[in-house]
C-alpha cells in the first residue's frame, strides 16, 4: 500500500467480517478520543471509518487494509480504506465518487442520492453521507489490484 502524508495513528489489516465493524469503530473512536488535538472532528472520523470499512465489508474480496494518519497538529489528515473488489463493483464505486466529487453542492447530492435510493429500494449512501455530514473529500486510487478510498477532512477557509 502506498502511504498517505501524515503521522501514522492506525495501520491494519483484516479478512472482511461483519462481527468486526463495531469492535473497530469502538477502538478507534477510543483511540481518537485520547489521541487527536481536536476532540469536535473525532465523531466525523469514525463515521467516516465506520462507512468505509462497511463497504469493504460488503464489496470486498480479501483482506481489508486500514490508514489513519495525523496531521503535525493532531488532527485527523487521512483515513484510508483498500480492499480488492469486482471490476464491475470497482466501476460503479469510482463513477460515485466521480459524480460526487463534481457535484457543486454536497448537501444536494446527498439529499438527492437519498431520494434515488428511497425508491430504488435503499443503498449506495456511505459516500454521500460521508462527503456532506462529516465534511471529508474523497479520493480514490489504485494499489496493484486494490481500490483505494481515501477521505480527507476539507479545508475550512480561513
């Protein structure tokens, strides 16, 4: 995996399984809380995580592998989810993140996708949800023949 900028907080890997999504999320948020500088993003970077490692979870084939990384201040830089995926499940994720990531209005998009998702029967919210309630960019690349996610918290302008 090639690593992200930033202080490494949590690096790891595991085989995909329901049963160790919450005990995750717990460690980290645990780990956060006692951790980072800034208490106020920590909800946001576990929702962030939870979301990710769900997908892993569910569109994953193999090991998962996690990156939480600090920034020098001691906020959350970047959390990075990878996992090996369909080339089909591949396509549709990368297309979301595409439209999402053009979308002019996160809160727009989100609202729109759960409108979508309300009548096609639910799913496919984790990114959008990520993007406008937890305030995080998206980004994605590819890592041998996994698909890397990588969420990072957006700029507030000062």
């Amino acid at each position: 995996m090639t690593p992200d900028a930033g202080n490494l907080l949590v690096e790891t890997s595991f085989l995909p399984s329901w049963g160790f999504v919450k005990p995750l999320r717990t460690f980290v948020k645990d780990l956060l809380e006692t951790t980072c500088a800034d208490n106020g993003h920590v909800s946001d970077a576990v929702t962030t995580l939870h979301e990710l490692v769900e997908n892993a979870v569910k569109y994953g084939r193999g090991r998962v592998h996690l990156d939480i990384r600090l920034d020098t201040r001691g906020h959350v830089a970047s959390i990075s989810v990878a996992s090996r995926t369909t080339p089909e499940r591949r396509s549709i994720v990368i297309g979301r993140l595409n439209e999402l990531n053009a979308a002019h209005n996160p809160a727009t998009y989100y609202l729109a996708r759960m409108a979508e998702s309300a009548s096609s029967g639910g799913g496919g919210l984790g990114l959008a949800r990520i993007r406008a309630e937890c305030a995080m960019s998206l980004s994605w690349r590819e890592d041998a023949d996994a698909l890397v996610i990588v969420a990072q918290p957006v700029p507030v302008p000062s």
